[in-house]
C-alpha cells in the first residue's frame, strides 16, 4: 500500500542520472502460483513503470528466494538503498517516510562517484 506509490514517485521525481528504481519480485509462498504472466498482469494493474526482476528459488535458503535471503529482507516492504560504487547504505523494513526517503536519496546524491 506504500512501498510501490513510493518507489513509483522516486522512479518519477529523481533524474535516471542520480537515482534508479528498480523492483525485486520476491516470493516466499505459493511459488507455483507466481509465474511471469502473473508479475506481468500485476505491474500492468498497478502501473509500474520501473523494472522489476524476479527472485529465483534457492534449495539453500527455501523458501526465501536467494535476494531476501541473502540481504536478510524479512518481508515486504523493504527498502535497500546503494550508493554510486554499489555499497548497500540503507536497509529498511516497513513503511519509510518520504520525507525521510528523499533526504537519504538527495544525501547520495550529493556525494558524487568516490574519488579514485
């Protein structure tokens, strides 16, 4: 109910150049019911316009799909912040405010790529 209008206004509102959204479709129930054409009827209802990837099934980690495992997502929402070089700098489960959101993200923004 508010993680998707979230990301869908982040995706929005921040240039491709500073922020990329992008969705995990995570399923740790009813795997068999949770084919392509059915994440693909759900973004269509909902209007997602970010891409989203699936979660794959691991033997290890089931019935957690191998991403929330290996984050140690604990369920939706949940909100994983990286910076520019691909550092997780932000993890976050529940509701998040937006302002708080938008303050995290302008933060990152404003470091720029890491000096070499």
């Amino acid at each position: 109910a508010h993680g998707l209008p979230q990301a869908q206004k982040v995706h929005r509102l921040f240039p491709r150049a500073h922020v990329e959204v992008i969705g995990l479709h995570t399923v740790f129930e009813h795997h068999e019911a949770m084919v392509p054409i059915a994440l693909k009827a759900f973004i269509h209802e909902n209007r997602l316009a970010f891409p989203i990837g699936v979660d794959v099934e691991d033997k290890e980690s089931f019935p957690i799909p191998r991403t929330m495992a290996h984050y140690k997502m604990r369920g939706t929402p949940s909100l994983l912040l990286f910076d520019r070089e691909g550092h997780l700098r932000k993890h976050a489960f529940g509701q998040i405010d937006d302002m708080v959101l938008g303050a995290d993200i302008m933060a990152l923004a404003q470091e720029g790529p890491s000096p070499s």
